[in-house]
C-alpha cells in the first residue's frame, strides 16, 4: 500500500499525493476516481465502473474512456513514474482496477470506522471516548460529500453518508446529554433542526435539553413546530415518544435520560412481524450463491451499510426459492423481523404492483392499524421513520423495474434487502449500489438430485442415464424439473416421462401443473413475454422460425431482414429480461425450454 495520498470525499472531493494537491481533470474522471478511493484497496471491475460513473446507459466508447481517465490520473499521481512502467498506486489487472491505498487515508472510510469505534466504546460505557471518537468523525466533513462529482454511485454514496453523519449528530448530542452537557446540545441543536424540519430525533433532544436547562417554553415551541410541519408534509402526527415528552414538559415533570428505546420508529408498539413462508421442500444445489449471498451480506454488515442484493435469472429457475432459502438461514441476525411482498412485476405486466400500494403494505406490516399518508412522499418518509434503527430482512419478489423498488428501499443502514426479478435491475446497482446475483440453470447433477429429491427416490441406479437425459430434457430449469418429478411421483413412470419428453413435439404441454396453471412453465415464460414492448417480442417469436436455439447475429439479422445495428436495443431487451442470453464464446442462445416457447408462438403467428 502506498502510505503518503490522502483522499477527500466528504466534501469536494480532492487527492493530495506526497503533500502535493492532484489535478483530478474533469468530472467524470474524477467520479471514477471516487469509486476507486472509496473501496481503497479492492479491485473494482469495469463493469461495476461503468455502472457507477455512467449508468443504465453508457456511451459506446466508454471502454476507451475508462482507458484514457485511468492512463490520465496514473500521470497526475505519479508523474515521476518511467513511462511503460507499472503504477504502484493505480492498479489494473483483469478484475478491474484498484487503488492501492490503506482505507483509513480516505477520509470517508475514516469516518465510518471512527463510528465503528464509537458503538463500541458506548457499548464498554466508555461514554466520554465515545464522544471524543465521534468529534473526531464529524470534524473530517468539509461540504457535501462527493462534491463535485457525477454519476448513480455518487449519488446513491451521497445520501447513504449524509444519513451516516446525522445520526452521528444525534448520537453525539445523546452522549452529552447523558454526560451533563445539556447547554452543549442545546447550542448544536438549535439550528440543525431547522436545517431537517422533519427529523424527529433531533427535535427529540433538543426539546430535553431546553427542559433541563429551564427553556420549557423553547422546548414547546420545539413541538408545535414539528407537529405542524409533519402534518403539512406528510400527514402524520409526531411519534409517540415525543408525544409523551410533550406531556412531561407540560407538567414539569423530571426528564428521564434519553435512550435509544425512544428514538422515532422504535416505539414498543412496533411489531415484530415474522412473513417468510416456508422453507423450499426439496431444495438442492445453489452452494455458491448460497455463500455469495453471505459474503454479501457480511461485506455490508462490516462497513455499517444496508445491504441489497439483487437475484436476477430467467423464469422458472427459482430466485424466489434461493431467496427463501437465504431468508431462513439467515432470519436470525434480524431479530426485529422479516417482511415478504410479492411486487407482482411480471405476473400481471399490465398491472404490476405501484410503489405507493406498496408503501402501504411494509408500513401497515411494521405497525397494523396506523394511519397511512395519502401521498408518496408521506409514505416513503413514514416508512424510513419506522425501519430507522431496526434489523430487518425484507423480502421484495418479482419486481419489475428500478423505479418501482426504489422508494422501498431503508435510508439507514442494519437491513437485509433482497430482491428477485427476470430483469438486470441495472438501476439499482448503478445509483443504490445493490450487488446483482445472477442465477444460472442447475448443473446436471444438481438438476438430477433435485428430480430424485422431488420424486421421492423413485431412481434405481441402472435408470441414471435415462434421468439424466429427462434433467437435460427438461432444460435443467428447477420449475420444469420440478413438474416433472412431480408426473412421476404420481405414478406415469421413469420410462414414459423421458419417452414423453424427448420424442414429443409439445413438451411444455407436458409441464402443466393441474389444477394450478400459474405454476406451469408456459404461463410463467407468457409472464415475461406480455410484459414485452412490441419490437423485442416480435424479435423473440421470429428467434422460435430458427433451426437451433444457438445463433450468431447475422442469422438473427437474416431471420428478422434486419441489420444487427438496427436489433442491439430489441437484443439487450429479450438479454435484460433473461429470454435470451449471451455466449460467452460469442453469439446468443435460447434456453431449451424457451426455444420450445419461441417455437410455439412462431407456429401460432404463422398460422394467424
């Protein structure tokens, strides 16, 4: 690691190298340069770069600009450096690039270990260290963090530290008063209040400080003014501790010493709710995106962030198994609850579940009975109140887009958010820096022990090789393994399945689940289809007239009398929604099952 460079990102961000201020150039290479300081010491990989600095929508050079903006920063951080030679400070290899500097030269990763440290210290009742440490975090802020800087990550890092730093405030100024400063809070107070008219902690305190140094009519006037901006803004009244702070300093009563019990959103008649259905029968596989998952969420968990992870992966392949699964291992570090809800993003395209009826659905899941704010940003702010401070694992399933997942997403850290969907959701790892979990179909293994787990071990060893051929029959999609075993648990036999699957010429007809048609994989695959704008379906069903499910570009130009120019964006819609998917050796394929899909609706259309 190199020792002498100091990065500021709480505030304009800037570099000093050896007591020498770095010209950092303009602003998006400055922005990438952000990226790299504030995981100081990883590898960042170019995929995440372009996300992070450009977005949902790149320009088509933004390889060769990444090129350029490292080449021009390696030059203004080390211009002593032989030209050819490696950096020491900027390194590149095939996972990316990494800035090689110790974490605690930036100061925004400074400030949050300092808080780290804090916690602690409070928890050894270390009271005085803890405020000492605190001071020490708030005094590396210069401005708005970030400053200066473009792009989602900035963005999204913008907010998540400035949340950081208010409830460093407010744990300072709780500190003090437990430490007798009450003048101190009241001072410090007086104007951040006015500055976040509707952060009810801060009002909380300040309003304990007035009433210990003998201000009561301050600290009143403290709560008309609260309640009449959360009742203008939002429409809701004030949490219940500050009601009954209200009562006290009415009555002149003794205030008691705050505590973390009485912050907003934590009041006792929060329930605790507890939604994960049950765990997966038959689950088998997934070990490594069983412990991608965990790293995940440990990698978060270490720097005080909430973490949330995107599964991503085709219909039928079982994200929504995974996350249950991950769910109930991992309920316990949440002990303040567990919140499921179906967004319904692709079962009903035409109607996928609002944000705003969403909003109403976690908040009435944290507190039955409350009344709802009729407005979207009375709902977001209502909903942020009452996840503050808590451990929560919420669940989001089938989300449809970025936008609609947003707005439910906790604006302080200590939660588990993990969300599935076909789609890529790049907006949320561009601009909220949700990590993305992409599911692959099983392996052959896997895909044969989950037909043996499902069918009861109802396999003989001599039928190995025919239930291998019905796991690769069925596309070895966890949904059609499933519908499969299924057939044969209910007594239509090893042989007749795997004759029934691979010489028919109606396969899909085949995995129809009785009696419950929105668990057939034909209707889960129409999901995603309908929910097509108009040019990428009629791309897919001309994909279904192709002789192999394995094509290059020029066929699909060929199939389409289309140039491949004119497809990219009709390609990246079926890809983004995993109804396609790129080779790594180059070119596209269809799954099996989907290419049956595609076969299908290219029958239908020829036939009128």
């Amino acid at each position: 690691m190199v020792p002498n460079v100091c990065v500021n990102l709480l505030g304009t961000v800037s570099v000093a190298y050896s007591g020498r201020d770095v010209d950092m150039g303009p602003p998006r290479q400055k922005a990438l340069f952000a990226v790299l300081a504030a995981r100081a010491g990883r590898a960042v990989s170019r995929e995440d770069i372009v996300d992070a600095v450009w977005g949902a929508h790149p320009p088509r050079t933004v390889a060769s600009s990444i090129s350029t903006y490292v080449a021009r920063l390696r030059r203004e951080l080390e211009p002593e450096r032989p030209l050819r030679s490696r950096s020491e400070l900027l390194v590149g290899d095939t996972s990316g690039y990494r800035l090689q500097i110790n974490p605690d030269r930036v100061d925004a990763l400074l400030f949050e270990s300092r808080l780290r440290t804090a916690r602690h210290l409070c928890d050894s009742s270390r009271l005085l260290d803890a405020v000492r440490e605190l001071e020490a975090a708030l005094a590396l802020w210069t401005g708005t963090a970030f400053g200066g800087v473009p792009g989602p990550f900035a963005f999204a890092e913008r907010s998540r530290l400035d949340e950081l730093r208010l409830g460093a405030l407010e744990q300072h100024a709780e500190l003090l008063l437990q430490l007798g400063r009450h003048e101190q809070v009241a001072a410090e107070l007086s104007g951040l209040v006015h500055r976040y008219p509707l952060r009810e902690r801060l009002r909380y305190l300040l309003m304990v400080s007035y009433a210990r140094i003998g201000r009561r009519a301050d600290a009143l006037a403290e709560f008309r003014d609260l309640r009449s901006v959360l009742i203008a803004e939002l429409g809701i009244e004030p949490a219940g501790d500050l009601q009954q702070l209200h009562e006290h300093i009415l009555r002149g009563d003794h205030m008691p010493p705050p505590t973390p019990a009485a912050t907003a959103g934590n009041e006792p008649s929060l329930v605790v709710p507890a939604q994960l259905s049950r765990d997966v029968p038959g689950f088998v596989g997934r070990v490594q995106e069983l412990a991608e998952l965990h790293a995940l969420v440990d990698a978060a968990e270490r720097v005080g962030q909430t973490a949330v992870v995107v599964i991503n992966g085709s219909p039928g392949v079982g994200k929504s198994a995974l996350a249950t699964r991950f769910a109930h291992e991992s309920a316990a570090q949440f002990p303040d609850g567990q919140i499921v809800l179906d967004l319904t993003g692709f079962r009903d395209p035409a109607w996928p579940m609002s944000s705003f009826d969403a909003l109403y659905h976690l908040i009435s899941a944290l507190r039955p009975g409350i009344d709802v704010p009729p407005h979207q940003q009375g709902r977001i702010g209502l909903y942020r109140s009452l996840v503050a401070g808590r451990r929560l694992l919420i669940v989001l399933d089938d989300a449809c887009n970025a936008p609609q997942v947003r707005p439910l997403l906790p604006g302080t850290p200590g939660c588990l958010v993990l969300v599935t969907s076909r789609s890529v959701l790049d907006g949320l790892t561009a601009r909220d820096g949700a990590r993305r979990l992409t599911l692959d179909l099983l392996s052959e293994d896997d895909a044969v022990a989950l037909l043996r787990e499902v069918a009861g071990n109802r396999f003989t060893v001599p039928e190995c090789p025919l239930v291998r051929k019905l796991a690769n029959a069925c596309g070895r999609l966890p949904l059609a393994l499933r519908l499969a075993a299924d057939r044969i648990a209910g007594g239509a036999g090893l042989d007749i399945t795997v004759k029934e699957f691979l010489e028919g010429d109606q396969i899909l007809d085949s995995l129809e689940a009785q009696g419950d048609p929105s668990s057939s994989v034909r209707t889960v695959f129409n999901w995603s289809y309908r929910a097509l704008p108009e040019e990428p379906a009629a791309l897919f069903r001309a994909l279904g007239r192709a002789s192999s499910p394995v094509l290059t570009a020029g066929e699909i130009a060929d199939l389409t009398r289309r140039s491949p120019c004119e497809l990219y964006q009709h390609l990246r819609a079926l890809i983004a929604v995993h109804l396609l998917e790129c080779r790594r050796q180059g070119g596209f394929e269809l799954q099996p099952l989907l290419f049956a899909y595609a076969q299908d609706l290219a029958a239908q259309e020829a036939t009128g």
